[in-house]
C-alpha cells in the first residue's frame, strides 16, 4: 500500500518490506533527482538507507541487488 499524506515521508509497505522516501520529492529541482531511501523487514530492526540521485546511472547500478 502506498502512503503519500505526508510529502516528506512516502511510504510503500508490503507483507515482506516497508519502503520510505525520506524527505519527499522535490519537484523546484528537477535537473536531478535525490531521494533517500530507507528498507526495512517488517519486526526487524535493522534499516538500510541510500542516498541516490535516480537521474545518475551509477548511482543506481550501485544499489544492492535486491533494491532494484
């Protein structure tokens, strides 16, 4: 299910992940793309977060494999 209320926090949730965009888009600097994401197991602790630029090619590729 995706929540966008807040647009500083969309989260995406699943029965296997729970997916949020920290700090939301921002829509007044559209020559890149930065977002951080953060991925969580739900009842798990430990949280990944990545700060990417989805218009840059590396930095995608760079993901961990299952992130993408």
């Amino acid at each position: 299910m995706l929540n966008t209320t807040n647009p500083n926090n969309y989260q995406y949730k699943t029965q296997y992940l729970k997916i949020h965009i920290l700090g939301g888009l921002k829509t007044n600097k559209l020559e890149t793309l930065r977002i951080t994401l953060s991925i969580q197991k739900p009842k798990s602790h430990n949280i990944l977060r990545h700060s990417i630029d989805l218009y840059n090619d590396n930095q995608t590729e760079k993901l961990p494999s299952g992130w993408r």
